[in-house]
C-alpha cells in the first residue's frame, strides 16, 4: 500500500483519540488490531493526532513487549512463561520449540508461517505448560506433544 | 432515564426468572480458564440440544472451580440447583439428557440448592468450606453481561446508600474497616480516599489498577470476568467520596474477555444513566474508560501506570509528588486495584459491623486467592484474612501424585519463596509475611513439591525481572542482568564460588533502586540462600541438580529396546536411535527431553557430573569483567 492511502487509513483509524486524554495506548491498540502490528508509518499518524513527537511515540511503542512493530507471522505460538508453566517443565517445552523451528523467542520463520512470541502468564494455569496458538489455549502439554504440535502447523 | 426503583423492580424481576426459572435452565460458566478447557464448545453444543430437550441457557461468570472446568449448572423449577463439572463438549449429549431427567451423577460436583441422591452439598465439601463468599458474591452465579441480574441481587444500593451519608462519614467508614489495598502494598484505602478528598485541584481522578500482571495470579481476572459491575460500583462509591469525576481502568492485555465484559458494563451503566452527569439521580458525575495496556509488567506500579495513562512509556517515577497530589495529567489521582474496590462495595453491602466479624484484628475481612502449581485443586478461592496455609492446602486436597510440599511463592516474583516447613503455619495474612522479610503479594499462591528445582525457578524469575524492569535505575537494570547471569551458569554447572558473595552485594545495592520492582527484584534470590541453601550447594559445588531439572545438569541415557522407543527416535532424531544405546552422545537432548516424555522407561534421566568437579579457579580477568 502506497505511504500516502496507508496515511489516510491508519488517520481514520485514530480518528477519535484525542491529545492528553490518556488515549496512546487506545491508538496503538486500535493500528496494531487492524494491521497486526504497528506499522513505521503510523508512528507519525498517530503522533500528529495526539500531539506527540514522533519520538515519543515511538518510545512508547517500543516499551511494551506487546506491541509489535513487524508483520505477525500466519500462525502465532506464544510460549507461556510464567512459573507454573515453568515447574511444569515449560523451559523443555521452549528449547523443543526453538529446536523445532530453527528461529529463537521474538522470531518467525522465513516463510513466516509459524512465529515464537514470548507469553504472560494469563491464569489458565490449570492448563500448564501451555501454548497459546493464535491466542487459543493449548495444553497442559510435555516437551514430546509441543514438538508434535509444531510438525503438525508445519505440515497444514 | 430510569429511576433506580424502575432500575430495581426490572433487575428484581429478571433475576426471579433465573432463580425459579419455569423449566430447566443450564447455566454454563465462561472465563478465560473454562474456555481454555473447552466451556464455549460445550455452550454450542448445549444450545443446539436445548430445544428438544427443552431447557434454558445461560451464561455465568467464573465461581472458581477452575479444576473442574468445563463447568455446568443446572437449576430447576423445583428449585433444586446442582453443579456439574468436566462436561466437555463430546460429553454433552449424554449429560444434558440425564440432567434434564433427574441428575447426571458422572459429572455432579455438589449440590447448590435442594437435593439430589448421592452428591454431597457443595458447601459442605472440604474446598467450600473455608470458604466466605462475599467479593465472589456474584461469581458464577449471575450472567456478567447483564446488568438486571447484578441490579436484582442487590446491585448499586451499595452507591445510593453512600450517596446518601456525608463524605467524611463514608471515608471514615472505609478507614474503620481496616480495608487496605489488595494488591500487595497493604495501605490504608480510606487514607489513601482521604488524599485525595483533601487535595485542594480540580479535576480529581480515579484509577483502577487492574494490570494484574504478577504471573500465576488472576484474582481480578476473575472479579472483572464474572462481576464488572461490582468494581464500577465501587468506582462510583469511590468518586462521591473523594469527588473524583472521571475514571480510568488500566486493564492489561493479556484479558481480553475482562474486556469485553468490563466495556460491556460500562456501556450499560451509560444507557441507564448510572455513568454520567448525574448518577442515578444523586448528583455524582462519574464516568469511566478502559485503557488497555500491551504486556508490561512494571505498569502494576502505580506511577508506572500513570505514567502509561499519560501518553508515556510505563515507568516509575520518584514519589513525591504521589499521586494524589499529581497523577494522571498532573491532576490529584487515587489508585486501587480491582479487588480493593469491589472490597468497598462488599462492605457497604454486608455492613461494617458483619465485615469486621470475619478475618483477624488487623485485617477484617476476606482475600481472594489463586492456586497453583503443584496442588490437587488449581483455581480460585476467597478465605477470611489469617488462614493457615497447611489449613488452605488441606482444603484444596493437598499436594497432587502424593509428593511432598517442598515450598510456597506466593504473591508473584517480588514477593519471596518459604520452604513448606515455614510457609505451612503462616497465617495468610500481610503482617507475618512482612516479619519475615517477604511479601503475600495480590493474591497468587503457588505450590512447589519435591520434583521441583528452586535454582531452576531462580533462574526463571531473574529473566522475568531483568525483562521487565524499565531499566531507569542502574541498580534494577544491571543488578537484575547479573542476577540472570549467576543463576544461569549456576543452573549449567558453572557457577563460582565467588558467586554467593556478588548475590549478596546485589541483595544489599539494589534495595536503592526508585520503585518496589528493582528493590523487591532479588527477594526470591535472597530467599533461596536462606532456606534452600543445600540445594543451592548441590547446584553450585557438586554441579548436581538434586530434581534433575536443570538440563545442563543431567543427560538423557539408553537403558531399555520396548517399542517406544522407536517412537522417542522420531521425535528426537538427532540424538536417540531407534535400535538402541548410541555409543557416541553425550546425553543431551535439543528437544528439551521431549524423548523422554515418549519413552521414560527406556530412557534415564541422570547427573551429567558423577563426581565432584572441582571448581574453577578465579582468574583475575574474570573478577575484572563481571566487577
């Protein structure tokens, strides 16, 4: 998409933000919900309607691990990394993941097809160790069924 | 707009047709756990069988019985009221037809209301019993989405009775309960009211802090899923107090149903002039927004999260100025978390007098907890404050697979870590935590047992802290990057015998850091030289993980040919053969032990180091590089 359409769209979608009322997280949210992520170009958007700098918003977005600034990959695995998930081997399940891909935490695979994203623990801890597959809950799980689970994604 | 009469009588009135409803009604509970364990298929499946079988549906919130997720209540007519767990989807047929009929004994839990042959009364079960319900009042019991049920079991009179005495009669209310903020910080909520009543510029604000972001808690994940409006109506009894005239709850990202339900609830409130110029005609002007935040731990602090509300990354600044006297947009703020204001409601709706009958001398009241790890029961409980915690464990069935309680982390990473031996007596409470140099936390109790390491959660919970520090203060930023770096060669069998003495200059420097998460930073650290120290030894002198939990302390070996192991063979490829021993591995696995998983009979996880190794000797370079 062209800077200049990408400009207007992401300004329609912040429309109703305005400055110092708390709302740059809303419009980060609001850009990353619909593109996925939180392209460079509404960096600036986003900026000229809440009356930042450009660098302040970018600080902001930066800050949280939330915020991603590259595309997602077509299947999201976030890796749960919270202690129960930990006690209940969690860490096996991480190292079976990264081997299994070939990418580490944070990273998508070349096709992008599947990517590694780094999880809070959300309190579904009935479920640990858990993966979430784009968003959905999966587990509780070993090290054995997470490498099953990535060969299947793979394979889809 | 309405009246609250109107409002009351229409509540009233939609609650009696849930409570003696005309035929069968299910009542299926949707959270964020029950829909990880399958709850939303199991409604599906539910609703196309309703019309045959002729039964209601609704929705509910979340009671707590996470470990019997799916879970399904049904009431009928006769008012009989039986709760059913683990009805998932493939199941419901089967279930739906004998509910329906009489009761279906597979999956009855307990009975609610009335009987039924053969299930005990879920109140009279060893989880129920210790149990006081008055913050989880609601939970899993009305239909969050819908504000009748809250206004007909009692909802928002709570509000009209405060509006109705004088300001300083309310505040002086709150502080006479021994209310303290729930969070973990355990600070006086009508001091704090009275702050913000004082502070002398207008606007004033409210903030909910509901960035529950200590992992292995959801105490408010569970108040916001199942009973939004008991937080907005003590945002609302909180703002006549203090005449704060807008709110904002700072909700984090990982809760998209709290979302969902809290916007639902507050759009509601709008519709029925309960948020707005004038509060079900009182004259309170109060309204409020949601801001979402986006995965940052450090936000849970107060002016981190102000910070955050205010166009800014999330970090902490020196107080003062605190917050009510310079908060969001520089106006006087007041910050809670969830709990602490549905906590206001419950004691307007249960009377000072009732509240202050339950809990201890210094803390009246009750407190939500959540249970985890290696427990037999994982979900949600509200117990009266000075609990035992061997009391609450019993109650819960102990620790699962017959292993022993080895230690407790309650109150997410900052809070500590107590061996069973002395977390067993302590009364679930904030003062013998504090005598002991730790904290309770928000409400988050994690159960450890004998398989599991503590170097290896160290070594968890120093990434989790160094990741989450806003990195303004050296001593939080780079006294976390060393503690990560301790653990993890500790964790790998490399750790120096010159290391307990950095740890110890760490836990003594990084107190100085600005906010509470770089000072309580290295308290689970401390925690373990204290109490764990043997173990700890075992990891730093013998390079020996005594729960071989540590990968880079043990290796995975050969020892049997059944068939599985072929199968671990094609899991791990790179290290297991499916015809037998390898002569020439050195025993580790890329997978995590994933092949271990497959096969443990024929695959022995055991130390790498047999015998002692002995410890490096300190090269002048190396005390140089990590100073």
């Amino acid at each position: 998409m062209p800077d200049n359409e990408a400009t207007l769209e992401i300004a329609h979608l912040v429309r109703d933000f305005k400055p110092a009322d708390g709302d740059l997280m809303g419009a980060l949210h609001a850009v990353q919900h619909h593109y996925g992520y939180v392209p460079k170009i509404a960096m600036k958007v986003v900026a000229r309607q809440l009356r930042l700098s450009e660098a302040k918003v970018y600080g902001a977005a930066t800050f949280y691990s939330e915020f991603r600034l590259t595309p997602p990959p077509e299947t999201l695995i976030s890796w749960c990394s919270g202690p129960t998930c930990r006690l209940k081997g969690g860490d096996r399940i991480r190292q079976a993941l990264e081997t299994e891909l070939g990418i580490g935490m944070g990273q998508n695979t070349p096709d992008n097809k599947l990517g590694l994203h780094f999880g809070q623990c959300n309190g579904t801890c009935e479920h640990a160790a858990q993966l979430w597959v784009d968003g959905k809950v999966t587990g509780p799980l070993t090290a054995a069924d997470a490498v099953r689970l990535v060969r299947n994604l793979k394979d889809s | 707009m309405p009246t609250f009469e109107e409002l009351r009588q229409q509540g009233q009135a939609a609650w009696a047709a849930v409570e003696k409803p005309e035929r069968p009604r299910f009542v299926v509970s949707i959270n964020t756990s029950s829909i990880a364990a399958g709850a939303r298929e199991t409604y599906a499946a539910l609703e196309k069988l309703a019309p045959s079988l002729g039964f209601d549906l609704m929705q509910t919130g979340d009671d707590g019985i996470t470990w019997a997720e799916p879970i399904v209540q049904v009431r009928k007519p006769d008012g009989q009221h039986v709760l059913y767990g683990n009805v998932t989807a493939d199941r419901t047929e089967a279930f739906a037809a004998a509910a329906v009929k009489g009761v279906a004994q597979d999956h009855a839990v307990g009975v609610i209301h009335g009987s039924a042959e053969g299930v005990p009364m879920l109140w009279d079960l060893d989880w129920a019993k210790m149990q006081v319900r008055w913050l989880m009042y609601n939970c899993g019991v009305i239909d969050p989405e819908s504000i009748d049920h809250y206004i007909g079991r009692g909802g928002y009179q709570q509000f009209i009775d405060a509006a109705q005495m004088s300001r300083d009669d309310l505040i002086n209310i709150v502080k006479g309960s021994t209310l303290r903020g729930h969070s973990g910080s355990f600070f006086s909520t009508g001091t704090k009211w009275q702050f913000l009543k004082d502070a002398a510029t207008e606007p004033k604000y409210l903030v909910c802090n509901a960035d529950e972001g200590d992992p292995g808690g959801w105490v408010n994940r569970v108040v916001m899923e199942s009973d939004p409006h008991m937080l907005i109506e003590g945002l609302l009894i909180g703002a006549y107090a203090t005449g704060a005239t807008w709110g904002w709850i700072y909700l984090r990202e990982e809760y998209p149903l709290a979302y969902e339900r809290l916007n639902n609830a507050i759009a509601a409130c709008r519709e029925r002039g309960i948020l707005g110029e004038d509060a079900l005609g009182t004259g309170v002007k109060f309204d409020c927004e949601v801001v979402r935040g986006a995965g940052a731990y450090v936000c849970g602090d107060e002016t981190g999260l102000i910070s955050s509300i205010n166009d800014e990354r999330g970090m902490p600044r020196i107080k003062p100025p605190f917050p009510a006297q310079s908060g969001v947009l520089g106006k006087p703020t007041n910050v809670n978390n969830v709990e602490t204001y549905a906590c206001v409601t419950t004691l307007l709706r249960v009377g000072a007098e009732t509240f202050s009958s339950v809990g201890t001398e210094a803390n009246r009241g009750t407190k939500m907890f959540t249970l985890s790890g290696a427990c037999e029961k994982t979900g949600c409980i509200e117990v009266p404050f000075g609990i035992k915690v061997n009391e609450l464990l019993a109650g819960i069935g102990g620790i699962a697979n017959g292993r022993q309680f080895k230690a407790l982390q309650q109150g997410g990473p900052l809070s500590g870590l107590l061996p069973a031996s002395i977390a067993g007596d302590l009364a679930l409470e904030p003062e013998p935590f504090r005598a002991l140099g730790v904290g309770m936390g928000g409400g988050g109790l994690i159960f450890l047992d004998d398989t599991h390491c503590v170097v290896d959660l160290n070594v968890m919970v120093a990434h989790f802290v160094e990741d989450e520090s806003c990195a303004r203060c050296t001593t939080c930023r780079i006294g976390n990057q060393r503690m990560v770096e301790i653990f993890e060669r500790t964790a790998r069998g490399e750790g120096r015998e010159e290391d307990e003495g950095r740890l110890t200059q760490l836990f003594a420097s990084m107190v100085f850091s600005n906010c509470l998460h770089g000072a309580l930073s290295p308290t689970i650290a401390r925690n373990t030289l204290q109490y764990f120290r043997e173990e700890y030894d075992a990891h730093l002198h013998e390079h020996r993980c005594p729960a071989k939990v540590c990968q880079g302390l043990i290796k995975y070996v050969v020892v049997g040919n059944s068939p599985a192991l072929a199968e671990a063979a094609k899991i791990c490829p790179d290290h297991i053969a499916a015809s037998g021993p390898q002569p020439d591995t050195d025993g580790r696995c890329s997978r995590g032990g994933a092949c271990c998983d497959v096969a443990p009979g024929d695959i022995a996880v055991e130390d790498r180091y047999t015998d002692i190794v002995p410890l490096r000797v300190i090269a002048p370079a190396d005390v140089a590089r990590s100073g």
